[in-house]
C-alpha cells in the first residue's frame, strides 16, 4: 500500500514542480519573443516549452522522488509510518498550494486567511 501512496505522492508532486519551473521559464523566454510577430513568436514558444520541459521534467522526477523517498523515511521513523507519512504528503501539498497562489494570484497564505 505504501508503495502506491509513495508513487502516487512522487508522480503528483513532480507534475506540479515541473509545471512551476515551466511556467518561470515560459515567462521569461516569451518576453524576449515580443519583438517578433505572433505568429513567430508561438512557433518559437512552444518549441521552447517542448525543449525544455521533456529535460525539466525529467530531471524533476528524479529529484522529487529521491527528496520524497529520504522525507518519508525521516517521517515514519520519528512519528510513525502513518502520522509521518500523513504530515509529510500535507506538508508537501501546503507548500506547492503557497507557491501556486502566489504564481497565479500573488498572493501568500497569510493574505488569504
């Protein structure tokens, strides 16, 4: 069962980060494409967002699921395997949620409540 959760935490969180990453680096190469016509500009952007997602990706794969591997082995052992796997998945879902709001609406969790 642990296994699945574990899976399931791993393939969630790298969606997200890598949505993340992907959004910055969209952002910041389509402002050097505004000076060409629109036209241009989509072919070049999404060429860009294909480039460099696939590695990003990857790469944030890798590292979310040894970051997730190593923190809920921590957790398990200092409150319990299930408290521990609880409080980090909540943890980690608390911390993507903060950097979404401010992302898209720029705005902190002390803001909101």
């Amino acid at each position: 069962m642990m296994k699945y959760v574990t899976k399931a935490v791993i393939f969630t969180v790298t969606v997200l980060v890598s949505y993340l990453l992907t959004g910055l680096l969209e952002d910041r190469l389509l402002q050097e494409t505004e000076r060409f016509r629109p036209i241009t500009s989509t072919w070049l952007g999404m060429g860009i967002i294909v480039l460099i997602f696939v590695p990003v990706f990857a790469y944030t794969e890798r590292a979310t699921e040894a970051v997730v591997k190593i923190s809920m082995q921590q957790t398990r052992s200092g409150a319990g395997r299930v408290i521990g796997v609880i409080f980090f998945i909540i943890l980690v879902f608390a911390v993507l949620f903060a950097l979404y709001l401010d992302k898209w609406f720029g705005l902190s969790i002390g803001d909101v409540l």
